[in-house]
C-alpha cells in the first residue's frame, strides 16, 4: 500500500496539498489509504484504499502473472509487485472533486456483506475516513463501472437489518444496458453474484437513486463515461478531461505488466483485448493516464517496438 503523502485523517486534519510539486515515495507502505492528486486545473481526486490483500486474486484470474514472470517488474514498480514476484493490489474508490460536483468512483466492497471470499463480512474504517473528506450526504454522484463485489459494496450501508443507500443524495450512475443484462441472467447467478446484487445494487434501484444512463453518458463539461467492454458487457471507464486527462479504468487493466501484455487475461475473451489495445492507443497519442482500480498510481503510456510499455506516475500534481 502506498503511504499517503499530502492528505489524512488519522490526527482529525484534512492537511492540503503543498504548492510546491510533491511526489509518491517508492516503495510506500503504511500510512491511513488516501493519496490526493490534483490536476493542472481546478479538479482533484483523492485515492482511499479500503483493503490491499486483491494481489491473489489477480493472479488466480490472470495465469500468466506467475512469480517467475512478474518479478522483472518489481524494480520499476516496486508497489504493485514485491522481490519476490508477488503482485500487491488495493481495493480502493477514488474521491473526484469536479466541476463544482462530488463523484465517487466504484465503491469498494463494503461491511458486513453476506458473500464468501476474502471480502465478505469486512469492518472496515473506510466509511469513516471518506466521511471525514466530505459529508456522505454531499456526494453527487457514485459511479458503477461494472458490479463485482469489490467496486459496489459501499453503495450501501447496514441499517436496522435494512441495506439502504450510503450516500442519500447522489444519484448512482449504472450503465442500462449492463442492469438489463444483469436482470435477465439473475436466475443463473451464482450465490455470491446474487448477495452483490440484492444487497448493492437492487436497493439503490429501489430508492430511486438509480440513474440509468448510456455507456457514453456525460456527467460535467469534464467528466464523462466511455464504454470500455471485456471485463464485463458494459464496462465502464470514467474519463477526467482536461490539460492531462486522466482515465480511471476500473478493471480494464489489472496491473501495470499488463500495458506491456495486455492479452493477458484476455486470450479467450477478444472484446476485452481489443478494448485494451484501443485504449493503450488513445493513451499512447494522446497522453491520457490510465488509473487502474487496482493500482497505487497513474501509468504514462508509451508505444516501443511491437507494443507499448508504461510508467509509473508519481507525481502529485499531474
């Protein structure tokens, strides 16, 4: 886990961002989970790791990120993997503040969900430490980018046996089609697909909170959704345009190694690796960062022979 470097909770401050141009330690460790980054306009975005334990569960879903071949990346990036060979992965939201709204992407998997696995039945303090960056009740907007258990739990909270919206305010912004194709596969899901579902996602239905939009959906003049299917139909990606836009990616992207490989993970599911090859080509033209839902920092993007190869971000200023 990255130490945060310009922003924290943990003695009751919220401390600001230094003017002068501060960058991430290498190696980080420790710390309370948040990380501000600021844009050369007026947005900003805070980083809030719930767990940093997805490492073996990335490795499970991509066979080819064995120790042997993770461990020429550890040099370069020795936050997303150790000596070793061992990959090291957050689960985190990221905390956008733009165009006078308050929008928070994915929402990690939450407390005390039903579901098995290393992210059921969590208590965490995260709730807690994004309450201390704003008011629950003044979030805009929550972004889905798709409806895995580790990307919608905070939708909602525990109240009195009820699972009721987290953040009363916001809208939630799903993709239609991806509800649509949920609703007529629920009877196949499996136990925990089904507890993320009636616990995260349908009571926000309910509510009313639920804001069905297109794939492409403009949120702002600076934030809006671009499609990016694979890892689920209808994926989503937020984009933050702007002097150096940056693309939040969700689980486009697991890891950095996977810029140089993206078919990783991807040589039975041809959607997600030419959603991948299409981005990295953005990326490369246009210098657009690639922030993965799993990762401690943005990617700088760039084509080499027969590919693209990345770097890491560690400014925070960008």
């Amino acid at each position: 886990m990255i130490r945060p470097f310009c922003i924290g909770v943990s003695d009751g401050k919220i401390c600001r961002l230094m003017q002068k141009q501060e960058m991430l330690p290498r190696g980080g460790g420790g710390g309370d989970g948040m990380t501000e980054f600021r844009t050369a306009g007026d947005a900003r975005f805070t980083r809030l790791v719930e767990t940093t334990d997805a490492g073996g569960v990335i490795v499970k879903i991509v066979g080819e990120m064995t120790p042997e071949a993770m461990r020429p990346y550890a040099a370069d990036f020795p936050e997303c993997v150790d000596a070793s060979g061992n990959v090291l992965a957050p689960v985190q939201s990221f905390l956008l503040f733009a165009d006078g709204k308050r929008i928070l992407i994915d929402a990690c998997s939450g407390n005390e969900k039903p579901i098995g696995g290393i992210w059921g039945n969590l208590h965490t303090d995260f709730f807690e430490r994004l309450s201390a960056l704003t008011p629950p009740e003044d979030i805009d907007f929550v972004i889905c980018t798709h409806f895995h258990g580790d990307h919608v739990g905070w939708n909602t909270r525990l109240v009195d046996g009820r699972w009721i919206p987290a953040f009363p305010n916001a809208a939630y912004i799903f993709s239609a089609a991806e509800i649509e194709r949920i609703r007529a596969i629920l009877p196949r899901l499996d136990a925990t697909g089904f507890a993320v579902w009636r616990d995260s996602v349908e009571p926000i239905l309910e509510s009313g909170q639920a804001r069905l939009v297109a794939d492409d959906a403009a949120l702002t003049s600076s934030v809006r959704l671009v499609p990016t299917p694979g890892h689920t139909a209808h994926h989503l990606a937020v984009s933050l345009c702007g002097e150096k836009s940056v693309l939040f990616c969700g689980d486009l992207f697991y890891h950095a190694c996977q810029i140089e490989h993206p078919d990783w993970g991807a040589k039975t599911n041809p959607t997600l690796l030419a959603t991948r090859l299409r981005v990295l080509a953005d990326a490369a033209a246009n210098g657009t960062l690639l922030f993965f839902g799993h990762a401690p920092y943005p990617l700088k993007v760039s084509r080499k022979a027969g590919g693209y190869t990345a770097q890491p971000v560690r400014e925070l200023t960008l």
